[in-house]
C-alpha cells in the first residue's frame, strides 16, 4: 500500500508541467549572463588595445616631426605621449598597468627609394614605434576561463619629416 502511493506520487511529479519555465529559466539565465560578461570584458580588452595603437600612433608622429629623432630627451617626450597622452612626465598614465617605459621603442631605418617609388629622396628616413604592453584583466571573467595575461603588439611607422 505505502509502495502503490509513492508510485503515484512519483506518476503525478513526472506529469506535472507546473513551474517548468522557471526551472529553464534558471538554468539559462547562467549563460546569458557568462555571455554577457564575457562580450564586456573583450570590449575592455579591444577598448583598451585601440587607446595603445592610437598612443603609439601619435608617438611616432611626433617623432617624425622633431629635428633630431635620435635624441634622448625627444624619444622621452614620445614615450610619455604615448603612456600619457601628454609630453608631461607628471600627467597621470591612461592606462594603470602599462606604467613600464620600455616596452615602448623606437627605431630610425633608412629604405632605399632609388626605384622612386616615394616622394622622398634616394632614403626616406622612417620612424617605427613599437609597443609590447601586457595587458592583465581583472580578476574576474578571463581569469576563470585560465586568460590571466594577454600582450598586446602594436606598431606604427612615420616617414621623418622634421622641421
């Protein structure tokens, strides 16, 4: 008797329908929000990798617009203005992590123009600006899914103009 009612409670629990939207709504609503952290944390990341290209792109120009590109004091000020925004070695860095001035270089070569492909003489003078910045994401997101450290890569090259 006990036996034949646990049986048809467990028939009735199999063929009850109530509650079931809740019980899907639970169990998906975990992945729209891993979703939608996700897609905010690789914006950050594609955010933060377009303000270092557009630093070093301005670097650069900035040293192609100097006299003397190889002088110390200008490849500082190239180097703040691509960490800081601002030639100013006290202006506040415009992103906290990438504090380290050497992952910023800059190279002068010299290509061959004798074919004239470019308007410049028999050498166009050339600045490369190269950027290795490692970027660490929050504590969040990335890092459970084993991301702890991405290194963003950037360069750009400025034909020297001077002044």
């Amino acid at each position: 008797m006990v036996l034949r009612s646990i049986m048809r409670g467990v028939e009735r629990l199999r063929r009850c329908t109530d509650g079931a939207v809740v019980v899907e709504f639970a169990i998906s609503v975990w992945l729209l929000i891993i979703l939608m952290v996700g897609a905010m944390e690789f914006g950050r990341a594609f955010y933060h990798h377009r303000l270092i290209t557009n630093s070093v792109r301005d670097a650069s120009r900035y040293l192609a617009r100097v006299e003397d590109r190889n002088d110390p004091a200008f490849q500082a000020n190239a180097r703040n203005l691509a960490m800081r925004g601002s030639i100013d070695p006290t202006a506040p860095l415009l992103l906290s992590y990438w504090n380290d001035a050497n992952t910023v270089q800059f190279l002068a070569a010299d290509y061959d123009n004798a074919a004239g492909d470019y308007r410049c003489a028999a050498t166009c003078a050339v600045i490369r600006a190269v950027a290795t910045v490692p970027y660490t994401p929050p504590a969040s997101f990335l890092g459970a899914l084993g991301i702890n450290a991405i290194t963003f890569s950037v360069t750009h090259e400025e034909r020297f103009i001077g002044e």
